[in-house]
C-alpha cells in the first residue's frame, strides 16, 4: 500500500510538471481530473492512515493544485502571506508550552521525557477550514467580508501536541502499566 501511496504522488509529480510546461490554465484531461481526484479519496486517506503525514499533505497539495487551480492560487497566496507569522506564533506557542510544562516539578517528577511538537495547517485543509466556516457564515449572515479570507481567520490553524513518556513508578510496575499512565 505505502508503494502505491509513493506512486501516486509521483504520477501527480508528473501532471503538475507537464501542466506547468505547457500552460498552467490549458484544459485539463479526463485522465488528469480522475488521477487527482483518486489521489484527494482514497491515496492521501490511505496515506494518513499508514502514519505517512508527510506524503498526505504532498498528495492533498499536488491533486488540489491540479483539480482546483483559481482556489489553489488563493489558497496559496493566503498560505503565503499569514503562513510567516502562523509559523511564528506555532513556534512561540510551542516554545511558551515547552517552558511552562518543564518548570512544573510536580510533573516533571512523573516523566522521564516531555516533547511539544508544534505544526502549520497546509494549504489544501486550510482550504477545507476556510469553505466550511464562510458556508457557516452564509447561513449565519450575509457579510462575507474579505476579512474572513485570511489564514489567521480558521481557529485551528496551528496544532499542538504534548508528547509525555511516564517514568516508572515504581521497579515492579510492567512497561504497558507505564505507557497506560501517559
């Protein structure tokens, strides 16, 4: 499965390259619309599930830059210029949470190590976000001012995760009673 997750990304590679050589906004082919539209179903799902994050996003971006060309362009430029700062408060979060979590020595006698890992939404789920909020909001109001068309605007755009590995509690304690802890 992860080969044909792999081969997937190479054959959108392929088109992206060939459309770009040619002319970005030519017609594109039955054959392009179905390859991108099978890597957004079932390769960057499938892709997701085998842990392979990575690949997914690389997946989402090429198939969304082939598919949907006009919002691909928006997106991106919006990546652009909120993608700086949203990479900058992710770090800082990151950083703050880091700091705060470390200084507690109640759980720092607890753990035996502490990660905090800290990512960006990339522009095709960014996309995703932006639609389902402005459809709200439709529904909600009329307003769909260009204010909302902004990165800072989808309430989860930067992610955090906590890594915690427990300590051993005590010599007799198992290593899944440890893991179960964390």
């Amino acid at each position: 499965l992860g080969i044909r997750v792999v081969a997937c990304l190479y054959r959108l590679d392929g088109l992206v390259q060939s459309n770009h050589e040619m002319n970005e906004y030519t017609e594109r082919t039955p054959q392009v619309v179905l390859n991108a539209r099978q890597a957004l179903k079932i390769y960057a799902p499938l892709a997701q599930r085998l842990g392979l994050n990575s690949l997914k996003a690389k997946i989402e971006d090429r198939a969304f830059r082939l598919l949907y060309r006009r919002q691909y362009d928006v997106a991106q430029t919006l990546y652009t210029e909120g993608g700086p700062l949203m990479q900058a408060l992710s770090s800082y979060l990151s950083g703050q949470i880091t700091l705060s979590l470390r200084t507690d020595p109640v759980l720092m006698e607890q753990l035996e190590d502490l990660q905090v890992v800290s990512r960006v939404k990339e522009p095709y789920s960014f996309w995703k976000k932006l639609l389902k909020k402005r459809l709200k909001s439709r529904f909600k109001s009329a307003d769909l001012s260009p204010r909302s068309l902004a990165i800072t605007e989808v309430n989860d755009a930067v992610a955090l995760r906590v890594i915690v590995k427990a300590k051993q509690s005590s010599s007799d304690e198992t290593p899944t009673e440890t893991r179960a802890r964390e």
